[in-house]
C-alpha cells in the first residue's frame, strides 16, 4: 500500500502539465458537437489523449474510417514499447491486474514509473506503485476533460500552462538517462523527431523512436573483439 | 454533427487496437523469459521517445518573443532540462520552467 501511495503521489506535480491538455481535449469533443456520453465514452475507453485529439478533430472532418483508426493506432503504436518495458513486473500478476496496468497505460505513468524504477525492491511493489500512478492520472485527466467539456479550455492563454506537459517529461526523463549511452540515445530522439516532424499522420514520432531504440540496440551489443 | 453509427465504429476499433497495443506483451508476460539484454533495451524507452514527444512541440512553436526569434519555449526547456541534473524535483522544475516563461513572454512584449 505504501508504493501505492508513492505512486499516486508521484504523479501529483505533473498535474498542472495534464489538466490543460485534458481542458483541450474536453473542449474539443465540446467543439465537435458529441453528446457528453460519447465524449465521456470515448476518453474513458480509448483513454489516449493525442490519439482522441487527433481522431476527433479527423470524424469532424467526416474522414473515411481507416483514416481516422490508422491514425489514432499509430499515435498510440509507441504503447507497444512501454508494453513491452511493463511487462517484467507484471510477470506473477493476475490476469485482472495485468489488465487493468494495460488499459491504464499512459505516457505519464510509464514515465513516472521508469524515474522511480530503482527504488522497487519486487515486481508486486512495482506494479503497487504503478497502480498508485493509474488512479492518480486517471482522476487528474478524466477530471479535467469533464471541466474543459463544461466549461470549454479554462486555463487562461496568458500562463501558458499547455508548456508544463513538456516540462513535466524532461522532469521525468532525465533521471533515466544513467550513462552517457542513454543520454547519447536522447540526444538522437531529439534530433530526429524534429527532422521527421513533418511526416504524415503523425508517424515520425513512432520512426524516431524505433531507430532510436534500433541505435540503443546497436549500443549495447558486446564489442567486437572484446 | 457526428453520426452516431459512424463515430460507435471508429471508437470501437480505437478501443480494441489500443487495448491491443497497450496489452500484447504484458497479456504474454508470465509465459515469454525476457533476457537481461533486452531488460537493458527496456531501460532506453523513455530515452527514445519522451524527446520525441516534446521537442517538435517546443521546437516549432512560434512564440511572442521577438529577440528569442520565437523561440522562448525551446530554449526554456534545454534549460531546465539542464537544471533538472541539479534538481530533480518535478514540482520545481515545472514551476521553474512556466515561470520563465511566463517571464519571457512579459519581456517580450514590454
């Protein structure tokens, strides 16, 4: 219970950089004209913020099906990879709990969850602390979209506060950048999402992350040799 | 207006690729060993793609400050990335990081 509330807590900070990208997100199923449960509906069950942005704002545009799920699964391929990275501490979980850390799966609690990898000393108190971050982000972002669909984007322009979601991830990044290899795969990650920005349907983000994996692979191989 | 039929379908397929997504190899956990190299590839996601999730953003925003060539958002965040190796305190680093913001964008316009 104790990593639970550490895990809770720890998302806490970044909820400033989470309620407008939820006030967003609101008001744009607001702007879209959907009835509140189709909204409501929607977040709760694809529960991807960048996805249901992007796809929202493609079904106002009345585009064709494949289109519009193309896109929302390819924003959301990058779950695949923190999937992947999740599943070691869900080895000896129960397929309900295996579940619920794969439909609670977010950007935000992945993160907060590799910046406090080192302090687990077991899987089950890992995946309390992950848990602990599920419940937290979920109230913060469900909240928020609910405020942003009532209310339309509320935070006011002048703070700016849509920058404390970048924030919040360099906050989070930096303690998992332990050597200089990490930190090298970083510095790639930066460079070539700017370079593959313009790519359609938002794909450079998912080509930058898998050569940058495919480079991290390249790093840790043994050195010829040696 | 969304048609309703039209909207349940695009949310149904998100909802089963996401959870798809999301779920394949946590559902396989308990059978797949995963060997310690591929434990230490794990250890390089957020590396590979957190900067990619904020650096267009920062980069290709247009801000208001003109000496800065609009910029502000991109260099605050190089910057705070930087104090975060002094201070790794995510509260700090946020309110650090709107507050320069908030800053440059009110020299900016003075």
């Amino acid at each position: 219970m104790e990593q639970f509330k550490l895990g809770f807590r720890s998302i806490i900070p970044i909820i400033s950089g989470i309620v407008p990208f939820g006030a967003v997100m609101g008001s744009a199923f607001a702007e879209a004209k959907l009835e509140f449960w189709q909204a409501m509906l929607m977040n709760v069950t694809v529960y991807a913020g960048a996805a249901q942005l992007a796809t929202t704002d493609l079904m106002k545009l009345n585009a064709a099906i494949l289109v519009v799920v193309t896109t929302g699964l390819i924003i959301n391929l990058r779950f695949l990879l923190y999937s992947a990275a999740m599943s070691p501490y869900l080895k000896t979980a129960s397929p309900f709990i295996k579940f619920i850390c794969a439909f609670t799966l977010t950007d935000q609690s992945y993160a907060a969850m590799t910046a406090n990898v080192d302090s687990f000393k077991s899987n089950e108190e890992a995946t309390q602390f992950y848990l602990g971050t599920a419940v937290s982000m979920g109230l913060a972002w469900h909240a928020s979209v609910i405020a942003g669909f009532v209310f339309g984007n509320f935070a006011p322009a002048s703070l700016s506060l849509d920058f404390a979601i970048p924030l919040s991830f360099v906050a989070l990044l930096i303690p998992t950048l332990k050597t200089s290899k990490h930190k090298a795969i970083a510095l790639l990650s930066s460079i070539l999402s700017l370079l593959f920005y313009s790519l359609p349907m938002k794909t450079g983000l998912i080509v930058t992350a898998l050569i940058s994996i495919g480079a991290a692979w390249a790093l840790i191989q043994p050195k010829q040799g040696a | 207006m969304i048609d309703q039929g039209y909207f349940l379908t695009n949310v149904f397929l998100l909802v089963v690729g996401t959870i798809l997504i999301r779920g394949c190899f946590i559902a396989v956990s308990h059978r797949v060993n995963i060997s310690p190299k591929l434990r230490e590839l794990f250890t390089y996601i957020p590396a590979a793609i957190f900067p990619a999730l904020v650096m267009p953003a920062a980069f290709f925003h247009h801000g208001r400050v003109e000496a800065l060539a609009g910029k502000e958002r991109f260099l605050i965040l190089l910057f705070m990335a930087l104090i975060c190796y002094f201070k790794r305190n995510t509260l700090f680093i946020i309110g650090l990081g709107l507050g320069l913001l908030y800053l440059a964008n009110f020299l900016g316009q003075a």
